[in-house]
C-alpha cells in the first residue's frame, strides 16, 4: 500500500514508519511526506530517506478548504491509498476527513479515549493514572476519537514528569504505529461505522 505521513515538526513517528518500511517484507511503502510547517524537522529526515516531501502551509491558502485541496492534489500526485498522521498538528475540514474514512490513522500519545487533545501526559500526570500509553486510531472528525487500531500501555513512574513520561511513550509509539500501519495495510483492520473491525486469524 502507498502511505503518506503528514507531520508538522519533529517527525520521529514518521521516521519510524519509513525505517519499518525499508522491510521488503512490510506492506507499506512511504511514498510522501507532507508538512504544513516549512521548519519541520522531519521533512530532512524525510528528504535524506529520499523520499519526496512537500510543505503545504496555511499561508498559502485563503482558508482551510482551499488547504485540504492542495494537499489532496499532492496526495493524488503521490498515488496515496492510506495516510498516516504523525504529529501533524491541524484539524483537516470534515469534508477531507469523510473522503479518508476508515484509509486515515493517527498516534495520540494516551490511553484513549483518556486525555484527548494538547499535554496528554500532564493530564494523566494531573489525573495520578498509574498506567499510561500511546493509541493509534482510525481518524474521524472528532479529534483523537475514532476506532482505536492499536494500543500500548506502559507504568507511570514515581518521579515521572512530563518530559520522562513523554519520553517513554514516545518509545513505545515507535514501535506501535509500524505496527498498526500494517494491520491496517495487511487489510486485518478496517473501519466500519464507528468500530474497528478485526479479521479472525484463520486457524
Ligand atoms: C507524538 O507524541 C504523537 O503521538 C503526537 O505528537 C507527537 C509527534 O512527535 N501526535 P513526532 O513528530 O512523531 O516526533
């Protein structure tokens, strides 16, 4: 399957897909990477992948619809089949989300459906949760709410704090969005209505 990564910065997630990709075996290839900052860190790790990147930035566009327009284009020209939201720090429009359903996934660093939405770590910090993790989801137009894929739990530590506590989620993410990613492309998942649908491995 053609995959597609949209980030907005550092891009770690999405250098972990291109670096489980890289697996002749894995049934995904990183085609593209699209950010909507010019500054993304990512788009260099990209770019020395040698895999083609593009900056779609809000700038450029009178509004958010003409935005989800030229990143469409760019996701045609690229001959995207499923997309991978890593970081990428924008609501697309409905219309763009409804086109995607159910070839559209996200890692959100929580336990979902805990702690949608911006500092997931100092909420479950605030929260005293004693497990904590990371979730890749299907994307539906309520943000970090879809069908989850694929989850990973891990301790809060006595002394965590946001920056340790991140740092291991984002550890753990590493190895669960590639994994995730390929449920989805291996076709053993897929959205149907509001439920994630798992096919029954055959015995
Ligand atoms: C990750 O924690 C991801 O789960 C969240 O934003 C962060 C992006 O980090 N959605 P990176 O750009 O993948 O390094």
């Amino acid at each position: 399957k053609r995959v597609v990564v949209l980030i907005s910065g550092r891009g770690s997630n999405m250098r972990a897909l291109i670096e489980a990709a890289r697996d002749p075996a894995y049934p995904a290839e990183i085609v593209g990477v699209i950010s909507n900052r010019a500054s993304a860190a990512g788009l260099e790790f990209a770019a020395r992948a040698g895999i083609a990147t593009r900056v779609i930035t809000k700038s450029d566009y009178p509004d958010s619809t003409a935005q989800d327009a030229a990143l469409e284009r760019a996701l045609a020209e690229f001959g995207a089949e499923l997309i991978c939201l890593a970081g990428y720090m924008r609501l697309l429009t409905e219309s763009f989300v409804s086109r995607w359903s159910g070839r559209m996934i996200n890692i959100h660093p929580s336990l979902l459906p805990l702690f949608k939405g911006l500092h997931p770590h100092q909420q479950a910090l605030d929260a005293g949760v004693r497990l904590h993790g990371c979730s890749v989801h299907f994307v539906t137009f309520a943000m970090d709410s879809g069908p989850i894929i694929a989850q990973a739990a891990l301790p809060v530590l006595t002394g965590d704090d946001e920056d340790r506590l991140s740092a291991r989620t984002l550890a753990a993410e590493h190895k669960l969005y590639p994994h995730a990613l390929r449920l989805l492309a291996e076709g053993k998942v897929r959205m149907v209505g509001d439920r994630a649908v798992f096919r029954v491995a055959e015995t």
